[in-house]
C-alpha cells in the first residue's frame, strides 16, 4: 500500500502528526545573543536540556532522550573530527548542520518502516561580533530555520525551541520587541526568562491568540521559578579562551534575576 | 541509504569508545604500530635514545613548576631554537614532552582532544586518574614504533586537582607508558642527569626544601638547572644569551595555567643567575 505515492504521503503526514503530539509538551529553550556572548536559558528539574557540542557551539534539544542522545553524540564526533583533522577555526555549524545532520534526520523521517528522530534542536555559534553569530533550529525532518534576514524578515540576535508552533511564534514575538542584541548579561538573562514564561504559557493555553499581558508573565515566571531548577549556559565572545562555552548554576543565575 | 557514509554512526553510544579509537575507527590516526615481533627489526639496531632535550618540573608553594629549553636537534645538528615543549593540555594539566617532536606534539594534540571529547560526550570532567591513564595508553599504543626506532616519547605530566591531596600532582613516564607519581621533582630528556642532581642536592640540603621555594626563588632554580644540563648536553640550549631565547616556564595552580612572559623570566635571571 505504501507503493503508491498519496499512501506515502498519507503515511508521512501521519507522522508528523504524530512527532508533533509527542513534542507538544517540551519546556521552551531562549537563546539569546548579547554583547558577551549568547546565552541559553529553559526551566526544569529532570533531564539536561542544553549541551556543548565544541568550542564555539552549543546545543538546547527537547524530544525523547534516547534520539537527542543520538544526534547530540553524531554532532560532537562530526566536529571534534573536524577540529582535530584540521583546526578548531574549521569548525562550522552551518556546515554541521546542513550537510550532516539535516539529510540523516530527513532520510529517517521518510523512510516509514524505520524510526524517525522525535528530536528537536537549536544550535547557536558564537562569532567574534553579535553579527556574526548564528542559531540554527533543527526539526525532526531534516527542516532548518536560521536567524539571517529573509525577504519577509529582519536578522534576529536569538532563536527559540518550544514544544509547538504557536509557542515559537508567540516567543519570538515576544523576544523581537524585548531583546535588544546589545543588552547585559542580567538584561538577557531576565527577557530570556520572560521569553521561557511566554513559551510556557502558550503551550499549556492552547488558544492563546496573543501575547500574555505583562502581569501575567511576570506571575508565571515567578512562580515556576519557585519549583523548577534553571538551566543556563553560556557562549563567551571574549576570545582568549578557546573553549567558550560555560554551564551555569541555578545559584548564579538567581542571584541576577530581578524581582 | 547508508547512514555511515555521512560519517553518522547509529552505534555509537559514547561510553567505551575513546577518542583515540574514535578516531582509528574513522582513519584519521595510525594503528597501534606492529610491535618487535618484525623479523627484519631488531631492537639493538635501532634503539636509540633520541628524547634530546631538557625537561624539569617540581612542586613549589604556589604549584607545580615546569620547565623546558627550547632547543629542537636532530642528531648533532640543530633545527629550532624556539621549540615550545611545554604544552597545556586543559586549564589545569601540562604535558612537556621530551622526544621525537612529531610524535610528542601528535600526542599532546590527541590527548588534548581526548579530554575534551570526554568531557561533551559523557558530560563530566576527566578524573586526575583518568587523564593519568589516557597518557600512558598513548605512549604504550605508540610503542610498536619506538621498538622500530622511531617516535620515541618521554613525557611529564603535571596538574593540579583541587579535589584530591595532595592538590599539586606530578607525574612521568617511561617510554613504554608505565606512570610514576614523582613527590617533589620530576625530568626527563638527555639534559635530565644533570638537572636531576641539582633538584635533589637542593631538597635536600639547599636552603630551603622545594616545596617551600616562593615563585622567584622557583624560576632562579628552574634557569640554573637548565643552564648548568646546557653546559655538557649539546641537545639543551639553557638560556641563550646573545639570542635572548629563555626557556618555557609554565605554573599550574589551583587558578590554573599561568605560562610566565619572557619578561619575567628576562628580569629573575638578571638578578638572580646570569
């Protein structure tokens, strides 16, 4: 049955629907460039959502831990091949991106007598300027949306993952009036937050239709942040290390958050 | 399609498979060298201890000290008089290699991405213990070659563990990966009889023991040394005067590596060795 051409795609649109529903409930991830850096910020208490890939590369990812697993380790000996082969500098995530990961996820998503990935991700590079830095989101189907300027768009300086479209959307909308690609560490660190609790929101209102009133992000982060660890990390600009990326702790984050 | 054309191994599951064999696995590093069972190669005909150089380290107040002269030779010639020796591994670990520098550099760079490697991969630093054996496992695959007279590597490793006691942890090796914890001081290299004298006479009977030097008396030390295996080894250069060519001295302490300007080391040894 699958031989014919409107069964496979039956077949594949069932399975998007199906990767979908399982996604839906993932914790939104903000990723945030800022003079110093970009940092990652998303809420939560059980797995580890955000990751280092290389010296200049980091990772946020929500699915099934089994598939992130997968993809997060192909990602890490693609490019510590490539760095020790060559150079750190010969590192590129856009090349990481589209050349290796994105067909693999394509051809596993099509090919429906095997598993797909139930994975999303979001990469950031950190560049030697806030222009220069770049965030790649990667879906399950080998799909790839980047922050660079489209006819319909101006460049971003961050990039969002959520459980759902409308949550995407919403957060970027949210990040798009907020997020200025100059702020501070703390500034970043409170609209990152902000832009979590509008991902978050959105995701449990399913017919929320526009942004969340001020207030009422405000209450919802507030109190999410009362049960749930915050998980960060950072991609530092400054050039002397070569190893720019840095976990940080609950405990120093709290100690910035306003309010 | 096949998915390891793309370099995208569906096994890999991160646990057992090091960097090195990572790495072997995709031929990108050479097998382990066939080892002295080769008919045509005897170990007496090409046995030749070619680690000309001079290496020290010692454990002083603010860490581990360790230095290297900077003279690159092959056979009685020399071919760079500003080799670095002394290499950083991580923010906390030096190796300083004493050796055929093609072979020792490969290996600095393999270790250095092999805990690096780790760490992403399995999502927690190396223990001392762990970087301790990784070294030794290099110079014991890389033994097949020594036996074939090439590729020789005899390397100290010094780092600094804020978890363990002592803090500051010294180490060096043999050639065919066996690993010894030195106490006070370490070396390595043709020069190394010399500077071995010198460290031990100076714990022992010097003003003060080693361990309580502060970081100028440390550096006096660490010249002297060098200079004194540089006046009968001529694969040690020492200071060279005329040049202004100093050794390499890098400090690992509890704040990390701190790789000395040649400022200081230009200022120490004009006031205190000359």
């Amino acid at each position: 049955m699958i031989e014919e051409p409107y069964r496979w795609v039956e077949a594949i649109a069932n399975r998007r629907e199906y990767i979908e529903g399982q996604l839906a409930p993932g914790s939104p991830i903000a990723a945030l460039g800022y003079r110093e850096g970009i940092l990652f910020v998303t809420l939560g208490q059980t797995r580890q959502k955000l990751f280092e890939i290389y010296d200049r590369i980091g990772m946020g990812a929500i699915g099934h831990p089994g598939d992130i697993e997968r993809l997060r380790m192909a990602a890490i000996e693609l490019a510590s091949t490539e760095g020790f082969t060559r150079s750190a500098g010969d590192v590129s995530l856009r090349r990481l991106a589209h050349y290796s990961l994105s067909p693999v996820m394509k051809s596993a998503f099509e090919q429906i007598y095997g598993p797909p990935y139930l994975a999303r991700m979001l990469f950031a590079e950190v560049g030697a300027r806030p222009q220069d830095d770049l965030f790649l989101r990667v879906e399950y189907d080998g799909e790839i949306a980047s922050n660079g300027a489209t006819y319909a768009r101006a460049r971003q300086d961050f990039a969002v993952l959520s459980g759902t479209r409308q949550s995407v959307e919403m957060m970027e909308a949210f990040l798009k009036t907020e997020h200025k690609p100059d702020a501070s560490f703390g500034t970043a660190v409170n609209s990152a937050l902000d832009a979590w609790s509008v991902g978050h929101m959105v995701l449990q209102a399913s017919e929320a239709k526009e942004l969340p009133a001020r207030e009422a992000v405000a209450h919802h982060r507030q109190e999410q942040l009362t049960n749930a660890a915050i998980e960060a990390a950072v991609l530092e600009r400054d050039g002397s290390r070569p190893i720019r990326y840095r976990s940080l702790t609950d405990n120093e984050l709290r100690s910035i958050i306003s309010r | 399609m096949d998915r390891s054309q793309l370099g995208f191994d569906q096994n890999v599951s991160g646990a057992g498979d090091d960097f090195p064999s990572m790495l072997r696995r995709k031929g990108f590093l050479a097998p382990t060298a066939i080892g002295p069972t080769s008919q045509t190669v005897t170990p007496q005909q090409t046995w030749q201890p070619t680690d000309a150089t001079t290496i020290l380290a010692f454990k002083f107040s603010g860490g581990v000290l360790v230095a290297g002269d900077r003279r690159a030779t092959a056979g009685n010639t020399v071919v760079y008089d500003r080799a670095d020796k002394v290499l950083e591994i991580d923010s906390q670990s030096i190796m300083a290699i004493a050796g055929v520098p093609a072979t020792a550099w490969e290996m600095a760079r393999v270790l250095e991405h092999s805990l690096q490697y780790f760490r992403r991969t399995q999502l927690q630093e190396m223990s001392v213990d762990g970087k301790v054996r990784a070294l030794s496992k290099l110079l014991r695959d890389n033994f097949g070659f020594v036996m074939q007279g090439v590729g020789v590597v005899v390397p100290i490793f010094a780092t600094y563990d804020g978890n363990s006691k002592p803090e500051a942890r010294l180490y060096f090796y043999d050639a065919m990966g066996a690993q010894f914890e030195a106490t006070d001081y370490a070396a390595t290299g043709s020069g190394s009889p010399a500077v071995r004298g010198i460290l031990y006479y100076e714990n022992t009977w010097g003003a003060k023991p080693l361990h309580k030097l502060n970081e100028k008396e440390a550096v006096s030390l660490a010249l002297r040394a060098l200079d004194t295996a540089a006046e009968s080894d001529t694969a040690t250069a020492g200071v060279d005067r005329s040049g202004k060519i100093y050794p390499v001295i890098k400090i690992v302490s509890r704040a990390g590596i701190n790789t000395l300007p040649e400022s200081k080391i230009a200022a120490v040894f004009k006031e205190m060795v000359v």
